[in-house]
C-alpha cells in the first residue's frame, strides 16, 4: 500500500524560530516513514528552492515544518502552484490557525468560547488599565508565532511592560490574554476525528518551550482522568474549533477546562510536533496507532488545494 504515494518529501527545517523542533520531527517522521517502506526523503526549504520538488519527481510532501514559513500558509500555496499534493491545512486554514488573534476573533463570532484578550501596541500607555480589564493573571504571546515561544504569564502590572517586549521580537501584532486557571487539555485531530485528551501538568509556571521539548518533570496523563461525558463535551469542542477555521487532514487543538468545568480554546496547532516529547503520537498511541501506522495515515490524507 506505501508504494501508491511514490516519492516523497518531508519538508523539514526551515528558517522559523521552531527550526531545531522541525528538525527534530522531520527526522522522526523520515524514519518512520522509511521503516514503513515509503520512499521518503529529507528536504529543508531553508537550503532549497521548492521548485526542486518538482524537478526531482516528488509526488507529495509531508510537512514537518513549524512556525512562520511552513505553518502559515506560504509552503502550502507554493506546493499548490507547483500541483503537489501536501499533508496538513489548506492555505487559508494554515494561515488563520497560525494568527492566534484572528484565531480568537473567528471563535468568539461563532460563539465558540476562548479567554478575553486585547491586542497590545507601544500605544497601551494605560497597563494598569489594560490588566483591570482583563484581569491578572494574563498570558502576553507573539499573535503569529509557536512552541510557545516568546509568551509569559504575567502576575503583576510591573512585568507587563517587559513581557510585551519579549513577545515583540518575535511579532508586530502581541496579544494579552486572560489566565485561566484549572486543567490544561490537548484534542489531536486525526482525519477529522478527535483523539482521546491528554491532560497536562508541569511544576513549571506554565506549559512552555522547556516543558514541550526537553523537560523530563512534565506530565501526560491519558486518559485525561475526566468522567468520558466531558471529554467528548471537550472533543468536540475541538472538533468544531478545528472546523470552523477550516482546518483539515490532521492537527491539535489546545484548550483549557476551569473550575466551573467550563472549556476555554486556546489555539490550533496545524502541523504539531512530532518529537519523542510530543503529544499527537501520545493520543494516537492511546488509541492503538503506532507511531508508523500515524505517519502513513497522515500522508495519505496529502491534498491539493
């Protein structure tokens, strides 16, 4: 059956913040794919131009890419123009899940629920003010970057100002957003399909770049421990989340349930990690799917347009 999808491509590196992670999931996912009898072979956009693919006879990419350059839409509507069918989000889907404040702004018209925010400019003279709104405690991130790169939690209106310029490195458009207290959740989607939640516990302030990718002391519980009404209350949430921005093919949800058991989206992930720390193989795993067994039906999802 591997033999239909011809040569392949995982499209690893780039040139985001997120490329020591790409490089990380590309190289898994090559593996997996070789050991699975796919003909697949590494390709780093950073290094070369995409009109290779073409030249070189790929017939279909995987993209292992994170961040801007891979996770936005740009890849995606190269590979549409060169007519190679790609796994993961369209260009639309890839480019608004990527925009966590246009994110936001299509959830709350659809009336999905996501935590109260603000976008943050050299402008917002008024910080105390900004924080009365909203409330403490508040999460300043980048609008546009992932991995959780560039984001802290803020206690106090005197770590506002240097939290925002931490996240203006990495983007133009920073949000401030509402602290939600309770259980961190993560919803793969698979072809559609939510995945069984993992719950996430870390002794650190919060679930960041460390905990993600390198932290031993972070906590995957699944099953996530809630009675199965409220997971799938939870699933499915995500699945619309997921839906609404027009997503497709494969990616993760993340959300948070508070202390009422109300559930708060947070952000889509359209191309997650796929490290030996990362969480969509964990849920596949609990669903029975090996690791080679997800990367296959990841590729086989490949799409143009």
């Amino acid at each position: 059956m591997t033999g239909k999808f011809g040569k392949v491509a995982v499209l690893m590196g780039g040139k985001s913040a997120e490329r020591e992670i790409s490089l990380k999931s590309g190289g898994m996912v090559l593996a997996a794919l070789i050991r699975s009898g796919v003909d697949a072979h590494a390709f780093d956009p950073r290094d070369r131009s995409l009109e290779e693919l073409k030249a070189q006879g790929f017939d279909r990419a995987f993209i292992a890419l994170h961040g801007r350059f891979g996770e936005d839409g740009t890849v995606q509507g190269a590979l549409e123009y060169l007519r190679i069918p790609y796994t993961g989000s369209g260009v639309m889907a890839s480019a608004l899940a990527m925009d966590k404040w246009r994110t936001k702004l299509l959830w709350q018209g659809a009336g999905i629920p996501t935590p109260p925010h603000e976008v943050m400019t050299p402008l917002t003279a008024d910080l105390a003010d900004l924080a009365e709104r909203l409330g403490l405690p508040l999460m300043v991130k980048p609008a546009r970057e992932g991995s959780s790169i560039g984001m802290s939690k803020v206690i106090s209106v005197e770590k506002l100002a240097p939290a925002y310029e931490l996240a203006r490195r990495y983007d133009e458009i920073v949000l401030a957003e509402r602290f939600v207290e309770g259980m961190e959740f993560t919803a793969a989607i698979l072809e559609g399909e939510p995945l069984p939640l993992i719950r996430l516990e870390t002794p650190r302030v919060f679930y960041d770049y460390e905990a993600k990718y390198f932290a031993d002391d972070t906590r995957y519980i699944c099953p996530c421990g809630l009675p199965e009404e409220k997971e799938k209350y939870l699933q499915r949430q995500a699945q619309t989340a997921f839906g609404l921005l027009g997503c497709t093919g494969w990616g993760r949800v993340d959300l948070m349930l508070d202390s009422q058991g109300r559930g708060w989206l947070l952000e889509v992930n359209t191309i997650p990690g796929m490290t030996d720390h990362s969480l969509v193989p964990m849920a596949a795993r609990a669903k029975g799917i090996s690791f080679e067994e997800l990367v296959v039906k990841i590729l086989d999802t490949a799409h143009v347009g």
